[in-house]
C-alpha cells in the first residue's frame, strides 16, 4: 500500500516517471519489494510521503537537467571537486534530499535495480578479516554487506558529512551488528597501514578528478588474495559527475592499466535499453567489475 502511494503521488507530479513506473515497479521481485517498503517506512519516521517522493522527482530532475548539457556540449558541465564539493556534497539540506532521491531510484530504475542484484550476487563471495567501502552514500549497500558478516570489521570512507550521518542512521536501523566505523574524510587523505580483503566503491570514480590515482590507492590497500568491487558510470551526466568515461573500454583499460585482474564485470544501460544502442547513442551505462590482484 504505502508503495503504491508513493508511486501514485510520484506520477501526479510527472508524467513521464508515472509511465515509467507503471512498468518498473512490476520488476521487482517479493524480496526487493519488501525492502522497498521497509525503506520507505523508515524514512517516513521523520518526513513525509511527499517529501520522500520530492526528493526522488529533484533527483531525476537534476539528472535531465545535467543530460540536456551533456546532450549539447558533449561533456559534464563540471570537471573539478572545487566545483561540487559547495552545492553538493558540503549542502546538508541538499545531500539529504539527494541521498533519499537515489536510494529511491534504486527500487525504480532498471539499471540500478540491475547493478544492486549483481552486488548482492557478488559481494557473498567476499570474506576475510577486513572490509573497506569507499563512499557508502546513504548505506543501503554498507549496511547489506555488514549484515552478510563475512569480515571480522568494516570501514566505510565517506567525503560527506550529511553522507556519513545519514549512513549511520540507517545502518543503526537495519542492522544489528556493531563491528563496523564510518569516517568522514577524503578517501584520497585516507592513511592506513591496514590492508583490506574486501573493498567495494560504488560509482565514486565519476566523482573525481584522476581516477586512476584512486585506483591506484585502492590497489595498494587491498591483500594479495583479495578481491574489490568497483562500479562507475558511461556518458551518465549528473549534478556531481566531473569525470566523463567515453566507453566502456576506457573503464576497463583503466583498471587494467592500474594492476588489477578483472574477474567479471556486468554491464546495463539506462532506461532499458540494450548496451549497443546505449553505445550509438551515447546514452548512460552502469559498469559494475570484479577485480583481484
């Protein structure tokens, strides 16, 4: 019921999402969708339905807005963390709004709700003593790797205050286990000498200036024997993407480039459509990689 509210109130304010939902809400499946709903729930203990659906319809309208530009300069309007870490990251009442959007979009759009399964798929495979996540954003993917309780402890590394504070509730909510910190700091200021088994960043390497230094880190920090997980986005314009993947194959040449063995990787398009015409016409792709020494 509180789904279909939501969905009913997202489509009275946008035609074109109510048509989308119309058909996406039916690809979940019974255990997804009852996540869905617990998620719901939980953010509805402090806001409203509305403001819940609010911050999804600014998510997806931020995005058209940065796909317009992308579409007319073919590049993302920024290019620098100068330039986003003021409006966005640093913006406490925008981050939150923008957290809620997409974990939202996550239960709506195909291609995150394709990207997510194929974590969950992956991310039981991991084990070890120590697990790292680079940008754990709202939680949702921390919180289900902690609850897999696959490593003796877990760290997350978030830029964003609002982000940390907001992955801490929401972990605090949906998991019982305590051998976890989130830290705000840069990852790229991050001084260890513990080496990881397990290191999962989802979509942070579009967030940077030079991902191939970030790459580079996380290649050091991760054991002989020990396995990362890493997704990042082609021609997917957003308001704090700065770095621009051309193509898949740049992805890929990328972490090769920097050491690491790719495992597997799974690939999908935005808005269901399929990978090539997703390459003709430049349209967004999500690129998920399994990665070992």
């Amino acid at each position: 019921m509180i789904l279909n509210q939501l969905y009913d109130y997202i489509g009275s304010k946008n035609v074109l999402q109510k048509k989308y939902i119309s058909i996406a809400k039916d690809a979940l499946n019974d255990k997804e969708r009852e996540k869905f709903k617990e998620i719901i729930n939980y953010f509805l203990k402090s806001r409203t339905l509305e403001e819940i659906g609010d911050a999804y319809l600014l998510f997806v309208e931020d995005t058209l807005e940065e796909t317009k530009y992308f579409v007319e300069h073919g590049k993302y309007r920024y290019s620098t963390l100068n330039e986003v870490c003021s409006s966005v990251y640093f913006n406490d009442e925008y981050m939150t709004k923008y957290m809620l959007g997409l974990i939202v979009s996550g239960y709506i759009w195909f291609n995150h709700l394709a990207i997510h399964r194929y974590y969950t798929k992956q991310i039981r495979k991991f084990s070890g003593e120590h697990f790292l996540e680079i940008g754990p954003g709202h939680g949702e993917y921390f919180e289900e790797a902690l609850n897999y309780q696959q490593f003796n402890d877990y760290l997350g590394v978030d830029l964003s205050p609002s982000s940390v504070e907001a992955a801490q509730k929401y972990i605090t909510n949906f998991s019982k286990y305590k051998n976890y910190h989130i830290a705000c700091l840069d990852f790229m200021q991050f001084q260890e000498r513990e080496k990881y088994d397990g290191i999962a960043m989802s979509e942070v390497l579009e967030h940077v200036e030079f991902p191939e230094r970030m790459l580079n880190k996380i290649y050091g920090l991760l054991k002989s024997e020990g396995k990362a997980y890493i997704t990042t986005v082609v021609n997917a314009p957003t308001k704090d993407h700065i770095y621009l993947f051309h193509t898949i194959e740049e992805v890929l040449d990328l972490v090769k480039k920097t050491g690491f063995i790719i495992d597997d990787y799974f690939c999908v398009a935005a808005n269901n459509v399929s990978i090539e015409k997703a390459i003709d016409k430049k349209r967004a792709i999500n690129i998920a990689i399994v990665l070992s020494k």
